[in-house]
C-alpha cells in the first residue's frame, strides 16, 4: 500500500523536472507536465478509496489486486516514456 504513495511523490517529482525543462524545450514539455500532475492527482485522490478496500480484503482474508490501478499507473508511464522520447528528439 505504501508503494502508491510513493509513486504519487515520484509523479510530482517528475511533474517538476518536467517544468524546469521549459527553457531547454519549450512548450512541448507542458503535456508532460500534465500526464505526471494527473497521475499524481489521480493516485492522490483515490488513496483514501484502496486503503479502505485493502483493509477490508485483508480483514476477510480475501484481497484482490486492483489490476485497473495497476494498469492506468503502467499505461500513464508508457505515455510519459513516449512523450519524453519525443520532447527530447523533437
């Protein structure tokens, strides 16, 4: 559990490098920007929501992974992979 706190602060890490990157690149840095601030955000706001879930599996012996999280948090970093290669090569 304590895992997606720290991708959220790695998120908002990135989301400032990704801002101190303005005057090398200009403004195709900002959709960067945007997919880590929402990634974060996202992890942020839905916190409160998987620790209930994960107490509750782990109260009845029966916790399930949250494969859709799982997949959204791989998908947002795939497209900030993709977006930095073209940011950078651009």
């Amino acid at each position: 559990m304590l895992a997606w706190g720290r991708t959220m602060l790695t998120m908002v890490t990135a989301s400032a490098i990704f801002l101190r990157w303005i005057p090398e690149h200009g403004p195709l840095v900002l959709p960067l920007f945007a997919v880590s601030a929402a990634a974060a955000a996202a992890i942020y706001f839905t916190q409160r929501v998987r620790y209930r879930r994960g107490v509750r599996g782990i109260t009845a012996g029966q916790l399930a992974p949250d494969i859709a999280a799982v997949l959204w948090t791989a998908s947002s970093c795939v497209v900030l992979g993709a977006l930095g290669l073209w940011v950078v090569l651009a």
